[in-house]
C-alpha cells in the first residue's frame, strides 16, 4: 500500500483509537501506519502500554474476538512498535509521516513474514506468544 497524504495515516490512526476503521482496511500496512502514527503524533500515549488495550478494543467492536488463537497478538504488537520506533528514528528530521510510512513499508518490515526472521514459526503463534511477550528464539531483533 501506498500513502499520498499524511491525512490517510491519521485517518487510520483515528479510526483505530474510535474503533471506526473498517475492518477489511486493518491490514499489515494499516497495522505499521498506526503504529507510526501513535508514536509520532500521540506524544500523551504510551505505544508499548497502551496499544495493547487500543488494539483489544478495536478487535472487538470490528467483531474479532481475543483469544488464544486470534484477535490481539502482544509479542508481534510489542515486537512491531520496537521495529517502527527504530525505523522512524533513522529517519530525516521533518520526513512527512506518509514518506517515513511508506518507506517503513519498502523495508523489511514491510514483509508480514518479517518475524519469521527472528521466531521460529511454533514460538511466534504460540499461546504463551500471544498473552505475552516472547523474546526471539533465532536471532535477537536489529534495534
């Protein structure tokens, strides 16, 4: 996915934190653009605390339940916010958040599969994963 203006990345930053971004639109690249978006605008938030929740909460009023299997995921929530706080922290000063998000998604983050570089698949979608964090059982994450 592309960005054109930094007002799709609030968009989907709002809609998160409303519970009001259409479910079909919380992709892979929604998931990193919110991340961005509440570490780089939502200075009152804390990403690592209260994502979690913001997360959570949105999953349910989409109608996605939380549970072992599905819905929220702590280690690859907790995990992404590290990737994109590092990659916007190598970014210019003043790189417009639409630019920094969509060469967040040209790196390697921008690949859904890019944990499976630092998790074994059986660790990563593991119960004991997804109520919380894991650290990486292949190779330690870069940042």
């Amino acid at each position: 996915m592309k960005f054109d203006t930094e007002a799709q990345i609030h968009a989907i930053g709002e809609g998160l934190l409303s519970r009001s971004l259409p479910k079909v639109q919380w992709t892979h690249a929604a998931h990193l653009a919110a991340a961005a978006w509440v570490i780089a605008v939502r200075k009152e938030l804390d990403p690592a605390r209260d994502m979690p929740d913001i997360i959570r909460q949105y999953n349910l009023a989409t109608g996605t339940p939380n549970t072992d299997t599905g819905g929220y995921h702590e280690t690859i929530t907790q995990a992404s916010l590290r990737a994109v706080a590092a990659f916007l922290a190598q970014q210019e000063p003043g790189t417009p958040l639409h630019e920094a998000c969509n060469s967040l998604m040209c790196s390697p983050f921008g690949d859904k599969g890019w944990l499976l570089r630092y998790w074994r698949p059986d660790t990563l979608f593991s119960t004991q994963a997804r109520r919380s964090w894991v650290a990486p059982d292949l190779a330690p994450l870069p940042f």
